[in-house]
C-alpha cells in the first residue's frame, strides 16, 4: 500500500514540475503570456493544495505504523457484505435461492437471509399477478389518447374451421405463476412458451369445430376446451404456469365476406324466427283441438247416456203399463185410449159438438174469435222458445 502511495506522489510531482517548468515540459514550450500568468499560479498552487489534502486524508485512513485501522476496516466491509445476505420476500412473491446457479430452496413471504453474492442469489417473482398474453391482436397505449389502441395481426388472427370457412378470431390468456422454481428453471421464455402453446390448441379446436358455434353459442365451449388443454401442455412441460381464463374477445368471418355472411345470418336469424312462430301456432292450435275434441267425446258419451236412460225408462214404463193391462184390460185400455187422445188432441183447436144437441139445427161456429186465440197461442209459444 505505501508503494502505491509512493508511486501516485511521484508522478503527481511530476506532473507539477513539467506544469510549473515550460521549457523541461516534454510537449514542448508553451507561449508566454503575461496577462494571464498571475491568474495560472494562483489556479496551481489551488490545485497543489487540494491533492495534497487529498493525500493526507488517504494517509490518515491507512497509517503506515497501525495494522489494526486495516483490519477493523476489513472486518467493516466483511459485515456490510455478509448483512447483504439479507432479502425480503412480498406477499405477492415467491422466493427461489440458488447457489452458484443451482436450485436450493423455495423461501415464503417474510423476511429471510441467504450467503451473500456470489455464493448464493435470490430471485422473487410475483406469483399472484395475473398476466396476460394477447393472440391475433396487439393493444397499445398512446401519449396522445387515454384510450387504448388496438392492432391487428392478421397472421395470427385467421384461422380455418372444421367446415373449411375462414374465421378472423381474437384471444386473451390470462396466467399467474404456479411453482416458482419451475417457472424460473424449465422454461426459457414463459411467455413466448404460453403464446405458441395457446395459438397452436387454438387453431387445433377451431379446426375441430365448424363456423356457426363459434360466432354464436358455442364460444364458451371453446375457451374451456382450449383453456385445459393449454393448461395439460403447459404441466407436460413443467413450466410452473397456471392458465387463469381463455376469453375470446372478437370472432368474426374475414373483412371481405363479412356483408354476405351478415346477409346469410339475417336470413338464418328470419328462418328461426318463421319456424319458432310456427312452433307457436302448433302449440297453441294442437291443444284446442285436444280440447274440442275432448268435449265432444263428453258430449257424445253425456247423450248416449240420456238416450240409454230415456229408453230404459221408456221400457221400464211399458212394461208396468203391460202389466196393469194383463190385470184389468178394460181399465187399462181406456186409460190409454185416454192419453193418446190427449196427446194427439191437446194442442189443436177443436170445438166438440154433441150429436145429441140441437136436433136437425146446425150449430153456430165462432171461427173469428177461435183464429184469433190461435195467433194468440202461437205467439205465445214463439216467445218462450226465444228465451229459452
């Protein structure tokens, strides 16, 4: 150390003898200039002064006859860097030690220590941050507008269905990191990894599938199919990834066809609707006819049974009117004689005359009056049939 010392002095020395000696200067004589020779001695002996101070503190700190200054300065810089060994570990983090490059242990949030640098490295990747890796489209925020900018990557977003049509499809993988050692050790770059991973299983399904579940209901299907997939090769290669969510965020047919294809699904769209009309009409129309159908079945069966009553009735009256016959003839048969004309002769006008009355006189018929009470009667009649 008093050698370097030493060393540094001589040529600082130097260096002023050549500066305050023109002429043993080895780069030759310098211009007199008298102006300006009071201000050059007063900025030297400024600059002699301040390297000297320079050196004196420099000897202060390593004195020549006291070793131990040295050492309690060693001893100084030996904590400094063994405290250094000290870490904190976030609890959004995850801490992986390695020594020398080699995995050693997994470290939890909190405070943890580890042989400082060289002999040891902590690495604390954030395991609960979600990221995302954007497919088929690139979003950019501009210094000129809070909105975010989006463009497309046509290379990535056209992709060919099942049924041989083109669709321009747009996707979102959402991830977080699961093993943070694996994370860090088996995969080069994670999320070049994870975006050729999710765009080949994404091409794989859609080539699986034809075009109509994919713009309509079927979407869902679709990124959960692609999202455990994606997830199987990602654990096949022990990345240590974790697939969140796959959300489809555009799926539309190319720019060129997306008119006809609009066309084709209003016609579809008016299609369903004709055929769920008619579906209507059938469940309405369908369940009446059951209805009056029913009714008259209930109808029928109703009469049949009046009928079937009224004959047996009918029957059940003849036969006890056969038997009072076969008891008393001549009672019974003038009681029927009797009914019979009241049932032929109740309801039409008559005038009985006697044979007897009268003699040879021909008797006076009221014909006027006895019209008039036929009118009458047939009105009668004609009215309660109307309130019935």
């Amino acid at each position: 150390m008093d050698k370097i010392f030493l060393i540094y002095k001589l040529s600082i020395n130097k260096n002023m003898s050549w500066s305050s000696n023109d002429n043993n200067s080895p780069w030759g004589k310098k211009p007199k200039d008298n102006n300006k020779s009071s201000s050059n001695s007063s900025g030297s002996n400024y600059g002699d002064d301040y390297i000297k101070n320079f050196q004196d503190k420099l000897k202060d700190m390593f004195p020549k006859n006291n070793p131990a200054s040295l050492s309690l300065i060693v001893i100084i810089l030996l904590g400094l860097w063994t405290l250094s060994g000290f870490y904190r570990v976030g609890t959004d983090e995850q801490g992986v030690v390695t020594r020398f490059g080699e995995y050693v242990r997994t470290t939890e949030p909190g405070l943890h220590y580890h042989l400082p640098f060289p002999v040891e490295t902590a690495f604390k990747p954030k395991v609960t941050r979600v990221n995302r890796i954007e497919v088929g489209f690139r979003t950019s925020q501009s210094q000129f507008s809070q909105t975010p900018q989006t463009r497309q990557t046509p290379e990535e977003a056209l992709m060919l269905t099942g049924d041989e049509n083109i669709v321009d499809l747009n996707f979102t993988i959402f991830w977080i990191i699961n093993d943070a050692k694996d994370f860090l050790f088996n995969v080069r770059n994670p999320e070049i990894t994870i975006k050729s991973i999710g765009e080949s299983v994404m091409r794989e399904k859609i080539g699986q599938t034809p075009i109509d579940p994919i713009l309509s209901e079927g979407k869902s299907i679709v990124e959960e199919d692609v999202k455990n997939n994606v997830q199987s090769v990602l654990d096949y290669y022990e990345s240590g990834v974790l697939i969140t969510q796959v959300q489809l965020q555009k799926a539309d047919p190319p720019e060129l066809v997306i008119e006809s294809f609009r066309d084709v699904q209003r016609a579809k769209t008016d299609e369903q609707r004709l055929r769920n009309e008619a579906e209507a009409y059938r469940n309405d129309i369908i369940p009446r006819a059951r209805g009056e159908g029913e009714r008259t079945v209930q109808e029928a069966e109703a009469y049949k049974q009046e009928v079937v009553a009224k004959a047996e009735g009918e029957a059940q009256r003849f036969l006890s009117v056969y038997n009072s016959y076969k008891t008393s003839k001549d009672v019974t048969r003038e009681r029927i004689y009797l009914e019979t004309l009241e049932k032929t002769l109740g309801k039409i006008d008559k005038v009985i005359v006697d044979n007897k009355a009268g003699g040879g006189v021909v008797p006076y018929l009221p014909l006027p009056e006895l019209n008039k009470k036929r009118n009458r009667n047939s009105n009668t009649t004609n009215t309660g049939n109307v309130n019935e």
